[in-house]
C-alpha cells in the first residue's frame, strides 16, 4: 500500500478465472492495470456488470497472487506485481 499522499504505482498483469468465475466472465483470462488487488477486483466487477453472476462468484472465490494464497488479508493491502497474474478461483466441488 502505498504511504499516506502518495499514489501506488499501477502495474500490468492477468487475471486468470476458473470454474464459476471464468464461466461468469465468459472469459479464461483477461489484463489487469492496478495497484492492489481490490483495484482489479473492482475494475473486473466493472467489465462485467452486464453480468450480476460475475459479483455474486467473486464473494465467495479464494485468490492467488503469483501462486501467494492471499487468505483473509485486505485486498486493499494486496499490492500487485507487474507482469503478475490473479487466479480467481471459485469453491471447487469433489476433491
């Protein structure tokens, strides 16, 4: 994140939807230009808002920066790397 009256740098990478979400997208990958993980969630949402689906699947997805889990921490403090990619991944049914 970057420090209070600074602007974090956008970087360029992908995201990449599995299952549920790619389905939702109607797309298996797609560019991201963010900061942060909350600013590629929320621009995606924008891409995708003909589709409610696409909101809905990504309240209940995991995702992976880089291969990283990021768990419960705060999009808003999951900066991005360039040349990076987000999986969005869905709950996965059977195992």
């Amino acid at each position: 994140m970057a420090a209070p009256g600074t602007a974090a740098r956008q970087v360029a990478g992908t995201i990449r939807y599995w299952a549920a979400a790619k389905a939702a997208a109607g797309t298996a990958e797609e560019p991201y230009l963010a900061a942060t993980l909350a600013e590629a969630l929320a621009a995606a949402r924008e891409r995708h808002a003909g589709d409610p689906r696409f909101a809905r699947v990504l309240l209940r997805c995991s995702f992976l920066v880089d291969g990283t889990p990021v768990g419960t921490r705060d999009h808003n403090a999951v900066p991005l790397p360039d040349g990076g990619t987000v999986e969005v991944l869905p709950p996965f049914a059977g195992g």
